[in-house]
C-alpha cells in the first residue's frame, strides 16, 4: 500500500530516502540557478527587445550606459564609444552576407538617415560577423547602400568582443561556430543613444509608428526641429532614393521590376496574382500581405515613408511597358534549405553545394558554410 512518504513518478516508486535525495537536488539546483541569474542579470538577450515591445510609447527616458567599444569602421578609422560622445547615435546590428532580416534592417537604417536630413547624428551598424565582416568588406557594403552618407558607420567588431557588446546593449549577437545549427541570432533592434552615450529607447523598425518614433527620437535629441524631407519628384530617383534599387537590382535578394505588368506571380501560397496596380501598392505599404515565393528576404513596408504623391509615381512607373527580364509566367522553381528550412529559389547564381542525390540550395553563405562541415548532420 502506498502511504502518504511514497510518490510515484512514471513507473517507480519512490521511497522516503529517494524523496530526500529529489528535494535535495532540486533546492540545490534552485540555488544554483538563482545564483546564475543573479551573475546574469535580467535575460539580457531579451531586455533589448522587451524594451522595443513598448514601442512608440517609449519617454526617452535614461535606460542604460551604451558599452565601451573600439572597433575599425568600413574605413578603417577606429571608432570609440567615447569619440561618439556628443554626438547622438543609432545603433543597429547586421552582417552583410545576411539575405533575410539584414537587407531590411539597412534599407531602414539608410531611410532613417534620409530622413533627417543635415541632423548632427551618428548611424553605426556593427557586424555581427566578426570572422567575414572585415573593413574591406563593410566599405563593400556600404557602396551598395549609401556610398554618400558621412554619417554611416560600418564597424568590424571582433571575436573577443563582440559578446560584451551584445550584452553592454542587452540585444542578441550569437554568431555561429562551425557545427553550430543556426545561422547568426541576432535582435533586430535599432537603439537610440544620446549625447552621453546613454541608451534613450529601444526601437523596432518595422513598426511604422515605431520608426517614426526613433527618428522623432534623434530629432528631439539632437535639438533639431523637424524639416520637410526633401523627397525626388522623378521615379527612378525615388527608386534610388528609397533603396528599392539596393535590394531590387540584386536578383538574388529580390525579384527585378521590369516589365512585370499584368504577368502572374506566384506567392508562397501557391495563388497567384496578377501584377497590377492593387497589388503593387500593396506590395509598397503591406508587403507582408503578398509574398512572393521563394524569397527568404522579406520587403521593407513604406508606409508613412513615402507621400502619395510619391507613392502614386513609383506605382505607374513599377507598371510601365519594358521587355520582361522575368515575366513571372512560368511556374518558380523553388528548393529547400537543408539549413534553416527556407524556401530558395533555384536560379543560376544561387548558393548552392553539389551532394550525390543532386544540388542542394542555401539562403546564405551561413547556411551552405554549415552544411558543408558537416553535411550527414542535415541527412545528407
Ligand atoms: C530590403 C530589400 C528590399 C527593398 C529595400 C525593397 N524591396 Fe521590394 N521586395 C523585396 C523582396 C525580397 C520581395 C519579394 C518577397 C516578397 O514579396 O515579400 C519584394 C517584392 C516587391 C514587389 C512585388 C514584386 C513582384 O515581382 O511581384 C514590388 C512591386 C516591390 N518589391 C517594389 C519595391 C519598391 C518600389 C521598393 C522601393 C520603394 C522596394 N520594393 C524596396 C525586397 C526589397
């Protein structure tokens, strides 16, 4: 008979001693983990983003001390948290051979910079990559993005640092060692630093209210009021202008927009819609509404970045006659990243590792990097 000392956990029962032995380890392992969590902090990976959930409501109020740095920029000027004093800054987190989340986090890094216009303010993305972001590579990078802006800086942080920075910012920056699984982790964050170095919010870009908020943020800090954004009146200034051409004029991150009016194009549903004016605008204020398949990279919204006026232009000249670079008709042959399970398409210039069961397709580099060590671990 079982009397009230005994417990019967799965299949065995426990004695008076085992139960001793149980509550021993588990307050044992409660204090350890307390004490972990003492030495941790908050979960700081988190802390970043819980802060940006706030989202537009944020007071600017005092939340931390941005982290000491010294990192090499994208020419090769050594930046210091200390150099930045007086100045305010954004800061945001990306690698460049990041095709999903990274394109987006730029072009809004470069859009919030087109907005304020003349504003004394610092934009600085670190690499989360230390191992390929070199200083070459980042002026690289910023060729394709914002070759012009003085203001932009591109930092190559370092293996031994990088995660004292990721911490001193309460954001995720986990790079991946080989063998590892996944591709970098990093948030998706852009934090608004003042002229102290002290953290003032936290920001998710793809919020528009969010995003409007930071940029207000920079303004505010600055001491600067706000001006109209001088906006170009012409289509293919606004298509430089706004990074469509960034992400748009690079086929293995986004489809090329010419002669595309009225053609099918296949959505990650499997419907398909026609190019038309309906769509392409929805494509500009909602692009989640509509995704393309086989584009692991996801379209910026425009919404409240564009007047419509603006909007009204880029429109009727995404819709213009040309001769189809890509006229979506036939259906998109689409692969499976072993890696991360993203859907790929499979175009002549797209990642890609020969096995002995055929050719298998990658969304980025990261991905392909970690299949090649060690392709038996995603069963091949
Ligand atoms: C960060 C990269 C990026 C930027 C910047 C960007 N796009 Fe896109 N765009 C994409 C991707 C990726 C897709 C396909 C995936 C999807 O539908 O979400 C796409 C889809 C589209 C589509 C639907 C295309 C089709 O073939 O059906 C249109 C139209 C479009 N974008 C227009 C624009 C315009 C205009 C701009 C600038 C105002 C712009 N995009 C800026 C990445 C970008």
């Amino acid at each position: 008979m079982r009397g009230p000392s005994t417990w019967t956990m799965g299949c065995s029962v426990m004695t008076p001693a085992r139960w001793l032995l149980v509550l021993g380890t588990s307050a044992l392992l409660t204090v350890a983990l307390l004490v972990a969590v003492r030495f941790a902090g908050p979960p700081k990976a988190s802390r970043a983003e819980a802060f940006a959930e706030q989202g537009p409501a944020q007071k600017l109020e005092a939340m931390w001390a941005a982290p000491d740095f010294a990192f090499v920029d994208d020419r090769n000027v050594t930046v210091t948290r200390q150099a930045l004093v007086g100045k305010v800054w954004v800061a945001n987190f990306v690698f460049t051979q990041c095709r999903t989340i990274c394109p987006l986090l730029t072009s809004k890094m470069v859009q919030l910079m087109r907005r304020l216009p003349g504003v004394d303010a610092r934009f600085v993305s670190f690499s989360v990559d230390p191992e390929h972001d070199t200083p070459a590579v980042l002026s690289a990078y910023r060729q394709r993005w914002a070759a012009d802006e003085p203001r932009w800086t591109l930092l190559a942080t370092t293996q031994a640092t990088l995660p004292q920075l990721a911490a001193g910012f309460h954001v995720t920056a986990t790079p991946g060692a080989a063998g590892d699984l996944d591709p970098i982790m990093h948030s998706g964050v852009f934090v608004l630093v003042d002229k102290q170095g002290v953290v003032r919010g936290v920001f998710d870009s793809e919020h528009a209210a969010d995003f409007q908020a930071l940029e207000r943020g920079v303004r505010v800090l600055a001491g600067e009021p706000g001006r109209v954004v001088d906006e170009p009146t012409d289509a293919v200034s606004l298509y430089h202008a706004l990074s469509c051409a960034s992400c748009h004029e690079n086929e293995a991150l986004a489809p090329k927009l010419v002669g595309l009016v009225g053609s099918k194009r296949e959505l990650d549903t499997g419907i398909r819609v026609t190019f038309d004016d309906a769509y392409v605008r929805e494509s500009l204020l909602s692009p989640d509404a509509k995704r393309l398949r086989g584009y692991p990279l996801r379209m910026p919204s425009y919404d409240g970045l564009v007047s419509g006026a603006a909007l009204d232009t880029l429109v009727s000249w995404l819709l213009r006659p040309g001769s189809a670079v890509d006229a979506g008709s036939s259906p998109v042959e689409v692969a499976e990243d072993p890696v991360c399970h993203m859907q790929v398409r499979v175009t002549a210039d797209a990642l890609k590792s020969e096995r002995d069961g055929g050719a298998v397709y990658f969304c980025s580099s990261h991905c392909q990097r970690r299949f090649d060590d060690n392709p038996a671990a995603f069963g091949r």
